[in-house]
C-alpha cells in the first residue's frame, strides 16, 4: 500500500503539484507500517525538501526517519 500512495505522489510532483504530492505521502504516514515504509517515506519527503534547500521543512521528516535506526535513514 505504501508503493502506491509513493508511486500516486510521484504522479503529483511530476505534474507541480507540490500541496497535493505532500498531502498524499502524509496520508500514507497515517496507514499502518509493519516495517519501513514510514521511514522511506518521510527521507523522500526530507530529500524531496533537501534537494530544493528548504533545510527548515527537511529536518523534522529526516530526524522521525532516523528514529527507526535503519542506517541509510540515519544518514538522511
């Protein structure tokens, strides 16, 4: 289920649509998550943030990421 909330966001960025993509990936936070895909979630989000330097907006999707102890969501 996470896949497809990532893959219909993905479908919202390509288009502009940044309020609609966002909204998208926060519904899928609110889903149940037996492994990681929260985490993928928000270091998308985070990196999604990070690649247009909006540091402020990044940080609080990357450190909740990294509260799962996965390595390459510490790294985000």
């Amino acid at each position: 289920e996470a896949d497809t909330y990532r893959k219909l966001a993905a479908v919202h960025e390509k288009t502009g649509n940044e309020r609609k993509w966002l909204e998208t990936l926060e519904a899928s936070l609110g889903q149940d998550d037996p492994g990681l895909d929260h985490a993928r979630t928000r270091v998308a989000i985070a990196n999604h943030y990070m690649r247009a330097k909006d540091y402020r907006r990044a940080e609080p999707y990357a450190a909740a990421a990294a509260e799962s102890y996965a390595g390459w969501a510490l790294r985000c």
